[in-house]
C-alpha cells in the first residue's frame, strides 16, 4: 500500500480535490445540443410550393420580406390573434450563429397557405417573413396564432404549426416546425409523432405568455446540425 507522509497526504488531497472540481467542466464541454428534427418544406413553400397541379399554388412573386405576416399586400392588418415569435440560431456546440436567415411560413386564421387559391383566404395575411439574425444570433417575427387543418380529404390532420426554414453560407439548410404546447391536435399529428425522443418533442413546443402592452410571446431556439 502506497505510503504518503503528512505533507505529502495534503498535497495528495489539494490535487484530488482539482480533479473532481475539474470533471463537470470537463464533461458539460464534450456535451452537445441535438439538432433541431427536420422535415420537409412541404407543397406550400411560397418560394417554390410543389403543390402546383393538386391544389393550385402559385409561388409569391415578388417574395415579401420582413418580420410582420400580419400586414399584406392590402396593407390592412390581418384576421386573428397576433402573436411574437423569437429565438436563436444555435449549432450543436452551443454557439451563436449571426447573419443567417429565418424564413417563416403557415396558414392564415382561415387555414389557408398563402400560395393557396381558396375564395376566404385572408388578403391580408402576408403568410411569409423572412429576416436574417442579429450579432447575437436572434431573429423574431409578429405573426398570428396558426389553427390546424386537414388535407386529402382529412387524411392528413395537422395541429397548428409554424414552418421555419434556416439557411446561410457554408450552412446545410434545414426545415422544421414550431408546435404550441397544449394545442389538442399536437397527440394526434403525423409530424409530432414521429419524433421519439421526449426532450427533442419538448424543445418544438412553444409556450406563449402574456406580454403588458404587447401580444403573446413565445421562444423557439432551432439548433443547426454539423456540416
């Protein structure tokens, strides 16, 4: 057994103690963030909707910019509840990423896509933003509180949800959706359920909250898979 004079049992003890104050630091800087779930843009991408022939989208042109979808081309506000939207653009490290851009799109208070022909879509309803983040890597949007809807003759059922696109230099872009929490749609969405793992399905939920002076808000930080 090994022997340690007074002294030496001290310094022995000084050096454990470093040691174990040392290894959470040493594990939370291997840690890393999962990457946000990806999906596809879908038929009703209003730069390029795919749904041409089925549903008789036509692509916006020109592609409006912006962070408020609650002001249209009429220049009217739109129908529905108004609603911010922010967060961050991460990668798995943790790391704030600036200057990429945010696209956001999803229906109006009727349920319908903007590249969408229905009669009772809301004109005023710009149904696409676009912006780039900030020094700090945060974008935000004012838009309204989506409803679910059905599609192919109600095969496909979807809970209220916000599409969001990340794109930049040097960057793979990636698509997913933001779900509001407590929405009665979210236990029987196809989308939602694909996503096994509990904590990724918690990090796609947004919670609003009531804001003094201003509409509910709600944070969305998408994390951006390594190239």
């Amino acid at each position: 057994m090994m022997q340690f004079s007074h002294d030496g049992r001290r310094k022995f003890i000084r050096w454990l103690a470093r040691i174990l104050m040392l290894a959470p630091l040493v594990a939370g800087a291997s840690a890393r963030l999962k990457p946000s779930p990806a999906v596809t843009v879908g038929p009703f991408y209003p730069p390029q909707p795919m749904g041409l022939q089925l549903f008789g989208a036509k692509a916006l042109n020109p592609l409006p910019e912006g962070s408020d979808l609650t002001i249209g081309p009429s220049e009217k506000h739109c129908e529905g509840e108004k609603i911010s939207l922010s967060g961050r653009v991460l990668n798995t490290a943790g790391q704030a990423l600036s200057g990429v851009r945010v696209e956001i799109w999803q229906v109006d208070a009727c349920g319908h896509y903007v590249v969408e022909t229905a009669t009772d879509k809301d004109p005023s309803f710009a149904g696409y933003g676009a912006v780039s983040t900030d020094a700090v890597g945060r974008y935000g949007f004012t838009t309204i509180r989506p409803k679910g809807y059905a599609r192919y003759a109600g095969l496909i059922k979807r809970a209220a949800h916000i599409l969001l696109r990340v794109s930049g230099a040097g960057l793979s872009p990636l698509a997913t959706e933001v779900w509001f929490a407590g929405d009665p749609g979210n236990g029987r969405d196809s989308f939602v359920s694909r996503i096994a793992d509990p904590q990724l399905r918690v990090r796609m939920l947004v919670r609003l909250a009531a804001v003094e002076g201003a509409h509910p808000a709600g944070t969305f930080d998408v994390v951006l898979p390594d190239v």
